[in-house]
C-alpha cells in the first residue's frame, strides 16, 4: 500500500499491518475513532511512529476513495 503500511497473507491473516508489526491500521483507526490521541497511541504501542499513525490514515483515505457498489444477488 505504501512504504510503511504492507499486506502479507502470512501477518494478520493479509490485513493491513504497520510494517515490522503486527499492528493491523485497523486497530490504529479504531483508538482514533474512539478519541484516542496519538500521544496515547504512541504510549500504548512504542514501537509505532506518528508517521505510522499517518500512513494507517493516508491508507484508509485511499481506500475510502474508490467506489464499490453493493448488488443484491438471487
């Protein structure tokens, strides 16, 4: 996805992950939306960066960004 959010089939069964971790970005967006501050984040998982944190975002705006339509099948 980028240099600093990768997907491997083999880490997180192919989720999202911040690369070197087993941090999928969804749990780096779900602390957000729950309001946590990235100082908190940083604090409860050290091994993380604020550039990690903004990658996990600039991924999901990306992702966000492509259109998928939802069909009802028979």
């Amino acid at each position: 996805m980028n240099e600093r959010i990768i997907i491997d089939p083999n880490i997180c069964n192919g989720q999202p992950t911040v690369r070197g971790t087993r941090i999928t970005a969804q749990t780096i967006l779900e602390f957000l939306a729950a309001g946590d501050s990235t100082e908190n984040i940083l604090r409860e998982y050290p091994a993380l960066t604020r550039d990690d944190i903004l990658a996990c975002l600039a991924s999901s705006s990306r992702l966000l960004a492509h259109r998928l339509t939802f069909a009802r099948m028979a």
